[in-house]
C-alpha cells in the first residue's frame, strides 16, 4: 500500500485528521507495529459507533411499530 491509498482509506473510514497524520508518520518510518496498534484503536472506535447507531435504529424500529400499531387500531384494525 502507499501511501496515498492508506491516506484516502484513513479518510473513507473517518480517521480524525490528528490521527491520521500519526499513523501516516508511523507508515512513514516503518514503525508497521505502533500503526497496526493505532489502527486497531481506529477499528474500536469504530466498532463503538456501530454499536451506538445500532442502538440507535432499534429505538426507531421500536417507535416505528409502536406508531403502525396506532395506526391500524385508529383505522378499525387489531
């Protein structure tokens, strides 16, 4: 990888800016162990907000049937 793809691919995946120069600097020096272990940082943040907009998306999935169950019982449904 150069170092272009791994900046755009840091960019795609929301790496914050501060972050990104560091691992690129890593990647720069050939320190590949000290930018593997920021990358795996980089994956558990973003694992995190996976989680939190799941979290997310349940709740509207909830409100969701809780609105259509509303709905049938006011047009005469069960």
């Amino acid at each position: 990888m150069d170092r272009k793809k791994l900046k755009q691919c840091l960019s795609d995946i929301g790496c914050k800016e501060d972050a990104s120069e560091y691992i690129l600097r890593r990647f720069e020096s050939g320190s590949m162990e000290d930018m593997f272990q920021l990358l795996k940082r980089e994956r558990c943040r973003i694992m995190d907000e996976y989680h939190e907009c799941g979290k997310k998306l349940d709740c509207m999935d909830f409100i969701l049937r809780e609105c259509e169950k509303e709905i049938k019982i006011k047009n005469g449904g069960v």
